[in-house]
C-alpha cells in the first residue's frame, strides 16, 4: 500500500467514530523487504512472525483529531510472501451500526 492514513474524516459524525487505533499482526517471517514505514516519524517496522504493531490514528487530547504523525505505508516485499492481519478500533461502537445497516 502507498503511504496513507487510517482516519477516515467522513466517519466523525457516524454512529461508528473515527478509527482511533489500527492494530497490524504479522503472520509469518519475510525473507527481505515488506516493513511498515512512518515516513514521517522516520520508523519502519520489519514484519516477525508472532509480530504486533499498534498506533494511534487521532491525538491524545481529542479522540477526533487526526494524528498526521502515523501517515504509513506498506514497503514492497523483495524476498518473498508477507501475509498480514489489521484490526480497527473506532471511538465508538462499530458493531451495532454495522449490523443494522447504518453507514
């Protein structure tokens, strides 16, 4: 994935919140390449097998404001297969609105 962001801005007023955190699992080892960059913080995780990543998509002292430190992407995978997990976590309930068909 080229560098994004996880915050989604047209969700602040849905049922749902804006996705507060993203959760990423790493599912196996990668021979070379596929880490996840912040470009703007100048970190890259490299993908381990059993891994975790967590961070933050909004600030600390409003839980609606995006954090445009945590910009991200995927780096191409040189050597071999990356296969991963993610997990959003909104700032309110997503299940419900989701199940009733609400956007």
């Amino acid at each position: 994935y080229n560098q994004h962001h996880d915050y989604i801005e047209y969700q602040q007023g849905l049922p749902c919140g804006v996705r507060m955190l993203t959760l990423f699992l790493y599912l196996n080892d990668v021979e070379e390449g596929g880490g996840t960059r912040f470009p703007l913080l100048d970190v890259t995780v490299q993908p381990r097998k059993g891994g975790a990543l967590l961070w933050p998509s909004v600030m600390d002292r409003d839980p609606e404001e995006k954090d445009f430190r945590t910009d991200h992407e995927a780096l191409p995978v040189i050597k071999g297969i990356k296969y991963g997990a993610n997990a959003w976590i909104h700032t309110r309930d997503f299940q419900a609105p989701f199940d009733t068909g609400c956007p």
